[in-house]
C-alpha cells in the first residue's frame, strides 16, 4: 500500500498544523525515546487517505538518535503493510 507520507516539527506544545492532513480520523502513534521533554516523534496515520504525518520534536536534528529514527521506520513499516 502507498502513503503519503509528511514530515513536520512540532511545536513547544507538541503539535503541527502538518497533522491536519491526517485528518480527524487519525490514529497517533510516539515513540518510546524522548528528545527532552517530548517524544522523538509522534506519528499520525489515516488510514482512509493514505496518510501518514511524522511530527518530529521540536529542535530535534536528523541523525542524532539513530535509535528513535530506527524506531519511527519500523512504525511506518508495519502501518504501510
């Protein structure tokens, strides 16, 4: 199956207008490793639009816990199956 797939920072509190794509019906999915306060991600996925938002934390820079990104593939992988 195809997703579209959307990559965003949140914000301070956590959101991004990015996860409007998602729609109402979106089901959100972290991970289990924190970048400070929040979660390294925070995936929404609609199933209904073949849509997948990736909400990374704020400040947060590609490549610095390999771990978490690890992670956020696996998610991805087992919501594009």
């Amino acid at each position: 199956m195809t997703h579209r797939i959307i990559n965003a920072h949140c914000n301070q509190n956590g959101t991004t207008p990015a996860f409007n794509f998602a729609g109402e019906d979106a089901v959100y999915h972290w991970t289990r490793r924190n970048w400070y306060t929040h979660p390294v991600a925070l995936i929404a996925e609609n199933w209904k639009t073949d849509t997948i938002v990736i909400g990374w934390a704020p400040g947060y820079i590609k490549g610095t816990d390999k771990t978490a990104e690890e992670e956020v593939e696996a998610i991805i992988s087992e919501l594009e199956e």
